[in-house]
C-alpha cells in the first residue's frame, strides 16, 4: 500500500481539493483526509488496472508496478485495502471539520463516482472497447468515467467541505467535467509527441492502429482545438462563480499546458 | 456482480444483523440494506479469493468461478465495484432507519472491519502462511481476521441500528468473537468429515499435509471440544444481555451443527 501511495505522481485530485477550499477562502488543510482519501482510490486503481489480465504494465513512473515486486496477490489485496481504507478515513474525519450529514455525503460522492457507474464502469469499458474502433460519444464515455468522475469528485468534495451553495456546486461540477476531458485530451496529446520525439514517426500515423484517442478521432490539430474549447468552458463556469478562483485557474492552466 | 451475488450461500451475516435486531425488538427490516452492504462485501472477497493468483478455484457453491465465466479482468472489477457499492449502499440508508451519526458509525465498522486491519488483513496473513506449518495463536489470527472480523460486523451493525447501550454493544461483539471461531473450527471439521467419507482415509491423515486446521493441530476430539467451548462462551455472553436472545440462539446452534 505505502509503495505505491509514495510513488508520486503529479497528486492533481488532492490538489484539485485543495484549490477548491482556497476558492472558498476555507482552510485548505481541512481537506487533508478526503485528499488522502481520493488519493488511495487512484492508487487503488492504478495498481489493479496494471495487473496482467489488466493492462499488463510492469512499470508505472518510471518503478516496477506493485505485482511486478509484490505479486499478484499481494496487489490485489493491497489495492482492495486502499479502497476500504478511503471510506475509513473518510469517516474518522474531526468533527469540527465536517459535520456527520458532510461526511455522508463525501461517503456517497466518493462511492458513486469511484463505483460501477464511475471509474469501475470506465474501466470496465476500456477494457471492452480493446481492439474495436469507438466513436467520439464512446471515447467520451469511457474518459467522463474512467478518469473524470474522480477529477469531479475531488472539486465536489472541496466544495462540500466548505458548505458551498447549490448554485455554485452545480457550476463547479461543470468545472470539473470540463478539465476532466482537458486532462484526457492533453494526455493523448502527449502520447503522440512523446511517440514521435523517441520513434520519430510523424503525427498521424498513430492513427491506423488500434488505440482510441482524440488525436486519432479529429486529428493532433482537432484534438488541440477540443482541448483549448475544454479549457475556456471550464473557465467560464469559474468566472459564474463569486468565488476566489486565482488557484483553481492556474490549476486548470497547469492541466492545458502540462508536458508529463 | 449479480452472477455471484445470485451464486446463493448461507447468508450469515445478514441473517446476524436481522437476528440482532429482533433481540433488540426492532423491525429486521431496518437491516435490510446494511445486510446488502455486508453480503456485497463478503462476496467481493470470494471473488478475489477465487483469482488465479490467489486459491485459483474453478468452482464455488457448485458454480464455476466469477472468473471462470467472465475473465480475470471483469472478476476483479466485479469485485472492486462491489466492494465500493457497500458503502454507498450504507451512506443512502434511509433517514428514519438511521440518523447521520449512526450511518458513519455504520461505515466505520464496515471499513474497519474489511480493510488492511481486518479481512484483507487475514486473507494477506493466509496467503503467506502457505506452506508452513502454524501454531493455534497464529491460525486464529487468521480465523480472527479473515472471517471473525465480518461476522462481528454484522452483529456491531445491528446493534448500532438499534441504538444499543454501550454495554450491550461489548456483550454482543465478545458474542460475534466466539461464534466467529466455531464457524471455522466447523468448517475445518466438516472439511475433514467430508473427505473421510469420501476417501475412505481415517481421520487425522489430514494432519501430515500442510492444511493449517484445528483439527489438525489440536486433533478431531480436540476441535470438537473447542467448538463446544466457544459456543457455550458466545451463549453465556447472550445470556447476560437483556435482550430476546431466542433467535440468536437458534443461529448459534445452527453454526455448530449445520452440515455444509
């Protein structure tokens, strides 16, 4: 469990939390738990989704992946104890940082987005859709639950943390639904750049192959444009908001322009 | 998840949580969906038990393993989802069944129960013990975590929807410890009885083979007594409660004598 949670890995959604407290003009350290909390979710799902009937991955950031040093077995289990363990900090969070109605609902928030109609769904997808050609709705898909729900997550429970209006908690779920796709759409950018940096193949040729990605659906151009609408629809819901929103912007910016 | 949920089974735990309910005087109902949080719980974990790289088991209760039928990648996601539903199931409980603080009180036993300090705790401490041989102290570390620790969950469970007295709350949970310990010395006994009917060998050949069981460190007469032990401890606790104990009584004797 504690090899993987120290890892690294860039920590977007505890950061996510973190912006969304300071927004508020709340204490960012109130949402200490729930970061760590969402961060073991993540974790969880790296270390399954590198199994050998998953992705098969033997290395994640630049480490042997977890059953590549622990077994399969003992992935499983420490994957499995993460995810129970998210829902047990979630719980034992100090009472004058979130009252008992609060915590239920970071429970549910969490559960529902991490879940069967969330990230478990995504993957459940992705790992149907391998070697079929989807569509832009079916790409969509996946991404919005595999990797998005959690992004979402992470800024709703910030905002819950801090008592946010209803008004501003539907106009911070657009946020996050908006750099979640951002954050996608860059990662496949990258994916190609980084292709053709080390193979040197031009653009495009990724194309004819099996992978689903954005460059591969509207080209490396279209992609790039897809990503920019993403990222100035996010901001719009941002500026809606009577929020301080000068770290979330930034955040949001960081995701556009990020090179790993 | 529905094929394995549907696989059938005894369904102690919630038969635990509607028992203790009706010793307190409460509808059964009230359990209905922490009964389904617990069964989601208990047959996630059958699920990853029965992986390849854990007890790779081809059949359980008759039918072929979730794996079997769908794949490892599914049957792990299977059990990922339904381990997350448990919790989203207790943090959607009604209202009028259960206050906030009872929910999280709910969620914490669960989380506790099943995670890195629990279930998954004893499955890991199984795993490892493959192989060698184990004394009493170590085996029911095992037993106590890999098993103990859910069925005590049940019994916390309904006792914490029926807003139990401190009290009572300890005298239930020493009950859960000693019913948790004869269900397994049951099952090691009834694996041994099983295998002499069928293989015609005498009891105790099982001794020499690398099964850690209580039969097999303490003798078949010897596991019979320690049963016999914790099922008149589990009662005496019962008794000295103030409770309508009939049908917790019944489920006791049921643990010890049932068949399969």
């Amino acid at each position: 469990m504690i090899y993987s949670l120290k890892a690294g890995g860039k920590r977007i959604r505890p950061l996510l939390i973190f912006a969304v407290l300071d927004a508020f003009g709340r204490d960012p350290k109130i949402g200490l738990k729930p970061a760590a909390a969402i961060e073991m979710i993540h974790t969880y799902s790296l270390i399954h989704d590198d199994l050998p009937s998953m992705d098969n991955d033997d290395l994640r950031r630049g480490k042997p992946t977890n059953h590549k040093v622990f077994g399969e077995a003992a992935a499983i289990l420490a994957g499995d104890a993460l995810l129970t363990y998210a829902f047990e900090l979630l719980a034992a969070l100090d009472p004058e940082k979130a009252s008992a109605e609060t915590k239920l609902l970071l429970v549910k928030e969490l559960a529902v987005s991490a879940g069967a109609e969330g990230m478990v769904g995504g993957q459940t997808a992705d790992i149907e859709a391998e070697g079929k050609v989807l569509n832009l709705t079916e790409l969509e898909y996946i991404h919005r639950n595999k990797t998005g729900k959690l992004l979402t997550c992470s800024v709703m429970m910030g905002a819950l943390l801090a008592d946010s209006d209803s008004e501003t908690l539907e106009l911070l779920r657009d946020f996050s639904r908006h750099i979640g796709l951002a954050f996608q759409i860059q990662d496949d950018i990258l994916d190609i750049i980084g292709m053709q940096d080390k193979i040197g193949k031009p653009v495009g040729s990724d194309v004819g192959n099996q992978k689903n990605t954005y460059p591969a659906l509207l080209t490396l151009d279209g992609a790039k444009e897809k990503l920019s609408e993403h990222i100035q629809l996010a901001k719009q819901s941002l500026a809606q908001t009577s929020l301080n929103i000068e770290m979330l912007l930034q955040l949001t910016d960081l995701i556009a322009v990020r090179d790993h």
